[in-house]
C-alpha cells in the first residue's frame, strides 16, 4: 500500500508506482471525490470527448424508438383516437 504525506500547504504527492501504473504526468489532472468519509483521487480524462466515443455502442437506438412513438402518435391522431394513457 502507497502512503502519501499531506504538507503544511495541503499538497500531497503521488507515490510513483501509483503515477505510473495510471499513467498520471505532470500536469495532468484528478478528481478529489469524497465518498462519505473517504477521499479518493481519479485521473480525469485528458480527452473527455474520446473517452466518451462509442460508449453507448450497442445499445438500443433512441433515435429509432423516437421515430417509431412519432409514428403511432401520428396514427393515432389520424383515427381520432385519445392519446394512450401514462401511469
């Protein structure tokens, strides 16, 4: 287990092998989360975006269960019949 020293100005370095194992450089920078008593450090993305590509993949596609309720609602509406009832 890594133990690090918070300085009289609040700083607390990262061991190396932890640095390294997540690929933390300088310059780089975490997230201080507090989980209720404890305090973690996560690497923030360097590149929010790409890290955030294709991680809907595979899912259903919201834009097609969009364009499918549109189209009920349009035949609905064409018959005259109410809208459907939400709970």
């Amino acid at each position: 287990m890594a133990i690090a020293k918070v300085s009289k100005k609040g700083w607390v370095v990262i061991p190396r092998e932890i640095r390294e194992r997540y690929g933390i450089q300088p310059g780089d920078k975490v997230h201080v989360i507090d989980y209720g008593g404890r305090i973690a450090l996560v690497p923030a993305a360097k590149d929010p975006i790409e890290h955030g590509f294709g991680l809907l993949k595979g899912g259903p596609s919201l834009t097609q269960a969009l364009l499918e309720d549109r189209r009920e609602e349009l035949e609905r509406e064409e018959r005259g019949l109410p809208p459907p009832r939400t709970q």
